[in-house]
C-alpha cells in the first residue's frame, strides 16, 4: 500500500535579518491512511513549520522549501495556490493549539462551517447549514440545532476545540493535521478531545499527523513516532520502539525528564543547557553540546539516519554502538520500569 | 504540632458582579474560593492540583495578601494575618515569596537581572550595596546561572533561565515559604525536569516550604509531600501523595487521574479510560450542595444534589475527601465506578 502522505527530504529557510534560520533540515516521513503519527519535540524544533509547509501556508515573502510533499503521489510542495486552495478544507485539514484565536471572533460558529461546506462543494445554503449541524452533533456539542447560531466567545474551551474539529471533519479529509490540539486544554477535556478524534478516525479512516509536545499523548494516540531536534529527525519508529526501546539519547532524556504519575522517582534525569539557536547550529550532530555519550566523531560529523539491525520500522542517527544504547537503554529504563510495576 | 507554618480555615475569596455605572449595585458574587482550610507544616510541600478556573490560583494570593481575602483566618506562626493592614504585613513579607507562571511577564523588562534580585532586598534595607551584589551573584550561581549575568536584561536568557531568575529572587530575602504558581507549565520537559531537581534541591539546602499550584499531575505528585484536589473553589481531597495517587477517594479525582495520558504505551492500552463528561460549571452560580454532582458518575440523586458533603476522614489518617459515596478502590472500571444503588445501600446504612 502506498503511503498516503510521503514528506521526502523536507526542507524550509527563513530569511531573517540576522541570517538564514534552516527551520526544517532534511524531514522524511510517511503517513498512511487511517494511521496517526506523532512529531514530537521541544519548542523551536521545527514541528509546525513542518506542518505549515506540507500545508503551503509559510509565508512565500521570506521562506524557500526544498523536497518533495507527495500526497495521494502528487507533489503538492510546489503546487499552485489555486490547487493548494482545492486541497486544504477538502483533502487536509488542520486543527490549531489555540482555538479561541483561530475562530473568527465575529462570525457565528455555524457560518464559519457553512463557510467550509460551500467552498468546497455545489449545495445550497441550506443543505450546507444542516451539515453543520450535523458536524457539531457528530462533535458531540449539546443542543447543536441551537449551538450553531452562537458565536465562539459563547463556547468553552473544550466546545471550540470541538468546533473546531467540526469544521477540519466536515469535508470527510483524508488527512487531518493537528498541531498541539490539547496544549491549551484540562486534562479531563484533553481525554474527551483525543477519544473524540480517535472515534472519527475509526470512523472515517482519516490519517492524522498529531504535533505535539507531550509524550503521553503521543503513547496514547499515535501508532508512530517520530521524534524532532532541532530541526532534524533524530529517530523515527513504532509507538512500543520508541517507548520500550528508544536508541537516540535525545529520547531517553525526553522519556527520563518527565515526572510520572505510574511511578515515584526522587529526581529527574535532566538533558542539560538549552535547545540550540537554528542560526548557527553546532556542528556535528547538533545534540552533541548536550549529550552525555558524546563522541569525537559526533563534532565533526552530521549522523544520517540508519535501520535498527533488530526492528526494520526503526530509525535513529546516533553514532553509538548498538550494544552500547541497549545496555544504557535498558539501565536509565530499569528505575521506572521497577517503579511502575510497583506502584 | 509544634512546626505548624500556616494554618488556613475557611478561606473564601468572592469577586463581587456589578451592575449599573453610577450606583454600582452588586447583584452576585463570583465564589473563587469557597470555603478552603489545610494545614501546611514547616519543610513540606504541598501541591494544589485542579483544572483552570478552579480558584487554585486566586487562593495562592490570598494566601500572600496580595489580594484581601472575603472570609476564613490565615494563621501565618500562630498568627492571624487575614486581617492585618498592608503596613503590617510587611515586615511578614520577609517570610513568604512567589515564584509566578509565565517567566516572560513576571520580570521587568527595563531591569537587569542584579536589580530584580535585589529588589526585595533593598525594600527590606538588608545588607549594604556592595554586600547586596555579591548576595545576588552568589544567590544567581546557587540557581544555576553564571554571575556575570548581573548587568543582564531579561530578554537574553531563555525561559528556563527566566525562571531560574524568578526563583532567585523569591530566595534573595531568605524566606520560609514559597508559593509557587504553575511555575514550569510554560517551561519544554527538558528544561522543567532542570526546574524542579532545582526546586528539591533547594528545598533541601534551605529547609523551605512550599505550596506548588500546578494543572499537571504528574509534576504534582513528583514534588509534593501532600496534594489538594480542588473543584470550583473548594478543596474535594486532601491526602499524602501516595494516598491520593495510588487510592484516590473522591470521583473526581479518579476522573483526572484517569484522563492524565500516560507515556507508556502498553499500559495506557490497558488502561480503562474513563472520560468525564462536560465542562467545569460557572462559579457564579454553582451547582447546588456537592458541586461535582452534575457531573459525578456516582450522583446519587437526592442525597449529592441536598446535602453538601464536608471534608471527612476516609481512609487512613489524614486521607480526607469531600464525598457521600467514595470510591472503594483504585483502579475501577466505568462500569464500577457508576452509583449502584444497591450495593452502596448496603454499604452505606
């Protein structure tokens, strides 16, 4: 089967005064129908500007892409605006962090999807608005018949956040790109949100590529992952690889810094200094400033993604031995694993 | 107990709702905070946990008087500080300081870094000049930055690094209790593992106390020794951490400990997810006795919907939550977790 979405060696610049920033350097993935991918990764990785340029929708004033956005097998990168036009709402749609300030403010919920409707296909107004109804019913927002006359101030958080889905789902696309859809929500509405999009996938097989900076999300939702620093992809792999099995020292920091609820550890594993400036990243691998298993030939050389000899799907640019990730892997995992059983 | 810090009983926080431009008459109160007492000893930290709107933080400044409480004694060292005037209260301010959400708001930008640490210092009349600056640098390295950043402005550090500022200054004067509000949910993993080994090393170092306010609970229950679950202003549990997290009591701290996704594949399959339904109610109207009720998939009609629950001993010592039909173990199904009449009768009488 051919994969649905297929992001080949991606990459985006943006000129800036102070030189050019490579927000995205050398990005492959694929996505296949009715499957979730997760990008994971710190603020400033290049997660969303990924996004935004399998989309088209970088500004075209300052920024230049190069590589190939194979949709359905069409590159859809260098595509014309008025093809990008025809495919966006209709093919793929995507869902924003924040939903208060990607809702038009003046416009009613229901018009902003009778909007999408219309754009899209040849109805009558009517038969539009009644789709929009039953978007929002399908979104599981009460009183849809009287809801759709509201305007988004009128919605909770959680309710615009649904709207909002209602609005990427109403055309039936068949990709769905969420870029941090929960950030700005409660957990027990995060819960109702990712149930309420695992349910349409299941629904309508739509494929979903979910950003997102949490890696309980991640574990919960996607089937793969893909795992981002600045601005390259350090390793890419099933859900249960990178979880149970994770080779780049860059995941287990990620994994070991984060305090758990299924388990009580006394202190943090931390990755130390910050994310490095996209200007003038370091040399070499560009985690190497950061990495405790830092090597000579991690300064001088760019690792390029490799197989896993054990499990094909798996990938990761480390210049580690494999013996060597197994055993550290296996020693940093051996205190919360203990401790989850446990507890 | 001798090492009693802070003793909060019945602390209620209303905003007043006005109408009318020139006879302002107040026609409801919004109940921020309604109704909240714990005890906070000396050295431990007790984390507050809820979703937004909840009155978590509203009830962190009352606690510092940075706004007037409505109601409720605030027993700062067996003393009343609820109704003391701001000139009274600042020689106590020495005692208490805040670390606050967002590192790019909570620090002037027309500073630098040496004056925002001094600030306090300086308004208390500690120390000379010159003894100030080398407190501040000293103060600037215990948090992990490089002194040189003195003569710095905020805007050259990176939100770790602003945080880290904000928690220097709040240590400048010594204090014994922190408050911190959400002090890492701005912050990316990495960077908030580094705040909060910094934050239990300090605890450790300067034996202070702290109240952690946080959405996120799996940072809560990492560094706290106690946690309050509160709901629409009032606290519904208050238990050891490892009560409340192994053997939550009331439902709906079960239903946020079910929705928290956990990082671990295979288990979060495993898992039952139970979802709770709608959104948290408007304060100013609140549902009548237990708030949670129209929520609660244990609603026992005319008994959670009549008569409003206190806070009681459940389970253990000091396990305490506020609920008529606790739950009876952890982890439950949806299924076990729903009222059954029957079984709850018999139990119950």
């Amino acid at each position: 089967m051919t994969a649905l979405l297929d992001v080949r060696d991606l990459r985006t610049q943006f000129q800036t005064e102070d030189g050019f920033v490579k927000a995205v350097d050398g990005v492959d993935f694929t996505v296949e129908s009715g499957k979730t991918i997760g990008i994971v990764g710190e603020s400033g990785c290049g997660k969303s500007v990924t996004c935004l340029t399998i989309m088209g929708l970088n500004e075209s004033r300052n920024t230049t892409s190069s590589g190939q956005v194979l949709f359905n097998g069409e590159d859809i990168l260098g595509a014309s605006g008025s093809r990008l036009r025809s495919l966006r709402g209709k093919e793929i749609a995507m869902i924003f962090q924040d939903p208060m300030t990607s809702l038009n403010p003046v416009h009613t919920v229901g018009r902003q999807l009778v909007e999408t409707v219309l754009l899209h296909n040849d109805i009558s107004k009517t038969e539009a608005r009644g789709r929009a109804r039953e978007a929002l019913k399908e979104v599981g927002i009460p009183r849809a018949e009287q809801r759709v006359d509201d305007y988004p101030h009128q919605f909770s958080g959680g309710m615009r956040q649904r709207a909002m889905i209602a609005m990427a789902m109403i055309n039936d696309p068949k990709l769905l790109i969420a870029d941090e859809p929960t950030t700005a929500l409660d957990v027990t509405t995060q819960a109702q949100i990712l149930s309420l999009m695992q349910k349409l996938q299941e629904d309508h097989g739509t494929a979903i590529v979910m950003i997102t900076h949490d890696l309980g999300v991640v574990a919960e939702t996607a089937h793969e992952v893909v795992v981002m620093y600045a601005a390259k992809v350090v390793e890419r792999g099933t859900v249960d690889a990178i979880f149970t099995a994770p080779q780049h020292p860059y995941t287990w920091g990620l994994l070991g810094s984060l305090p758990r609820l299924d388990a009580e550890i006394d202190r943090l594993a931390q990755i130390p200094g910050q994310p490095p400036s996209l200007l003038n990243p370091p040399r070499g691998c560009r985690f190497h400033p950061r990495c405790a298993y830092v090597m000579d030939v991690c300064k001088e050389k760019v690792p390029e993604l490799m197989g896993v000899s054990h499990d094909a799907d798996h990938e990761q640019a480390c210049f580690l031995d494999e013996e060597t990730k197994t055993r550290e892997a296996a020693r940093l995992f051996a205190a919360t694993m203990a401790a989850g059983t446990s507890g | 107990m001798a090492d009693e810090l802070l003793v909060v009983e019945g602390l209620k926080k209303h905003f007043p709702v006005t109408r009318g431009i020139i006879f302002q008459r107040q026609i409801d109160a919004v109940r921020a905070v309604d109704g909240v007492s714990f005890t906070l000893n000396e050295g431990e930290t007790l984390g507050v946990v809820g979703e937004s709107g909840c009155g978590k933080s509203t009830m962190a400044r009352c606690l510092l008087k940075l706004i007037e409480p409505t109601e409720g004694k605030i027993v700062f060292r067996g003393r009343d500080i609820s109704k003391l005037s701001r000139r009274e209260m600042r020689p106590l301010r020495r005692e208490m300081m805040m670390v606050f959400q967002d590192p790019y708001a909570s620090l002037n930008v027309r500073k630098r870094v040496g004056f925002i640490v001094a600030e306090a210092l300086e308004v208390h009349g500690i120390a000379t000049p010159a003894e100030r600056k080398r407190r501040v640098q000293s103060l600037l390295e215990v948090v992990g930055l490089n002194p040189e950043h003195y003569n710095r402005f905020p805007h050259e550090f990176s939100g770790g690094q602003r945080q880290r500022i904000g928690i220097a200054r709040a240590l400048a004067i010594n204090p014994t209790l922190i408050v911190c509000d959400e002090p890492v949910s701005a912050l990316d993993v990495s960077v908030q593992a580094q705040i909060l080994n910094l934050l239990k090393d300090l605890q450790r170092e300067f034996g202070l106390t702290y109240i952690f306010i946080a959405h996120d609970l799996n940072v809560v229950r990492h560094i706290s020794d106690r946690v309050m679950v509160m709901y629409l202003g009032k606290p519904v549990e208050l238990a050891s951490r490892t009560e409340l997290y192994t053997a939550p009591k009331h439902p709906y701290t079960g239903a946020l400990l079910a929705a928290v996704p956990i990082p671990d594949p295979a288990l979060g399959r495993l898992r039952q997810r139970v979802v709770l339904e709608g959104d948290v109610p408007n304060p100013i109207n609140p549902p009548a006795a237990c708030n949670f009720h129209p929520r609660c998939p244990r609603f026992h009609e005319g008994h959670c919907d009549v008569d409003t629950p206190e806070l009681r001993n459940v389970a253990g010592h000091a396990h305490t939550a506020a609920c008529h039909y606790p739950l009876e173990k952890w982890p439950m199904t949806p299924e076990e977790i729903r009222y059954d009449r029957s079984r709850t009768a018999a139990v119950g009488s």
